[in-house]
C-alpha cells in the first residue's frame, strides 16, 4: 500500500512538471502533424528578421536607382559639354615645324620625316618655345633621326607607329605622351581642354592638293584646332610648306585616321585609329 502511494505521489509530481512545460509562452510546442511551432519570443525574432530583410532590399534598390541616376546625370553634362564644344572656335597656336626646313625633299630621312616634326612641334609647344629656323629644325631633326636608330636598334625605320612615336617622345624628351583610342568626340574634347593631339594617317585620303604623287601612305600631323562654321579641322602639317594653320574637313581627317607599323612601308592591315594626347 504504501509503495503504490509512493508511485501516485511520483506521477502526480510528473503531471505537474509536464504541465508548466507545457503552458510556458516561450515554449516550442508540437501541433496536431508533429511538426515544430516557434512561438513567445523566437516568433518576434523572426518577424523582425524580415522586416530588415525587407528593409535592405529596399535599401539596395535605392543605391542602385541613386548610381543609374548618378550615372545619367554624367552623361548629360557629357553630351553639354560636346555640345559647347561644337558650337566654339577653337585655335591653339602651335609653333610650326616643316618636315624638310630646307626643303631637302629628295632626302629619305626628310621626305619622311612626318612624326619628328610633329613631336617636335608638341614639345615646343608643350614648353612654351616658339618657332625655330631653318638651320635649328633641322640640326634638331638630325640628331632626333641619330637617337631613333639607336632606340629602335635599326638604321633603316623611316615610319612609327602612333605606340613607339609617342615612345620615343617620352624617352627622348622626358615628357609625357599619351596615347588614346580616336573618336570625332575625344579629338574635340581634347582641343577643348587645351590640348593637343597628334594623329597618324593615310596621307592620300586627306587629299591635300600640295602634297606629291597624291601624298604619302603613312603620315603624321598635329590638330590645333577647330572651326566651327566651317566644320574643318585646323592642323600643323609637317608635309608641306603651306602647313601651318591648314584646315581638313573634320570627315575627311577622321575617315583618314589611322595607325600603321614601325619599319620601312611595312605593310597596314585593317583600320586601328589612336592618336597622341599632348598636354602642358
């Protein structure tokens, strides 16, 4: 008898405990399909885990709709500025440099002289000296041909391209020499800021009447400017004495833009447009 009131006392005690378990608001109970119910305080928390997932998705679209708009506003003031750029005379006075200063055409080094002069011409510029003569131009010219036989290693390069032109300006100058893709914007953008640039070209596009046989494959010139009611590029172009200040139909010197190799008339495949950005 009194083991069995010793059991009921136990079981009573059990029921007890199972029972405040069971009713405590922070419990974790097990519905009618077994399968766990959070409740009490784990519900909050998960309620306020989505309302900040909520929250930084929200934030995320806010920063990605900031960046788009940030963005466009870019490139509004972008297309402004080509805009007041078009609508400007632009003319940077460049001193001018004649490939041949003594007219020593029938000379190789001279007649293809093209990319000297027109670094030359930059760095002039670049460092505020203003015209040589006859006789400086072409010493300078002399010892820059004496210099590139030794840099290019090879006596016989009469073309470089825009990459080892710009190359040889740096060395030989200590200066710097950008080089750029080409597009109709950058060049006005660069004239624009008060830049200049040099580009290389296919001299028989540019159908200059002053130049020989039509004009020379491979050629380069330095853009000075821009005329607005003429739509033209100004330019200093090495290859004729009447260069100084010659002005290109801008179509025209763009459609002529183009790199070749360095060598002697190697020949260009396919159509690679860079140009040297100059800046004091």
């Amino acid at each position: 008898m009194k083991g069995i009131l010793i059991r009921v006392v136990i079981i009573l005690i059990t029921g007890g405990i199972f029972w405040y378990w069971y009713n405590s608001p922070v419990a974790k109970e097990i519905n009618s399909n077994n399968v766990l119910i959070i409740s009490g305080e784990d519900n909050f928390q998960k309620k306020e885990n989505n309302e900040f997932k909520k929250k930084v998705e929200v934030g995320n679209k806010n920063v990605v709709e900031k960046k788009i708009t940030e963005e466009n506003k870019l490139i509004k003031e972008k297309k402004q500025d080509l805009v007041k750029v078009l609508v400007e005379d632009i003319k940077i006075d460049v001193p001018f440099i004649l490939q041949a200063p003594k007219f020593q055409w029938t000379d190789k080094k001279f007649q293809d002289a093209c990319e000297e002069a027109s670094i030359l011409m930059a760095h002039r510029w670049k460092n505020g000296n203003g015209k040589m003569s006859k006789n400086a131009a072409t010493k300078e010219l002399e010892k820059m041909f004496k210099q590139e036989s030794i840099f290019f290693d090879k006596s016989n390069v009469i073309d470089t391209s825009v990459e080892d032109t710009a190359r040889f300006a740096r060395e030989y100058f200590r200066e710097e020499f950008e080089v750029v893709d080409v597009t109709m914007n950058s060049i006005y953008t660069a004239l624009a800021n008060g830049s200049i640039v040099i580009v290389p070209t296919n001299g028989k596009m540019l159908n200059n009447p002053n130049f020989s046989n039509g004009g020379p494959e491979r050629h380069m010139l330095v853009i000075t400017g821009y005329d607005k009611s003429k739509k033209e590029f100004i330019t200093n172009d090495p290859g004729t004495r009447k260069g100084e200040g010659y002005q290109y139909p801008r179509s025209r010197l763009y459609n002529a833009v183009r790199d070749y190799k360095t060598g002697n008339k190697e020949p260009i495949n396919g159509v690679s447009k860079k140009m040297i950005l100059v800046e004091k």
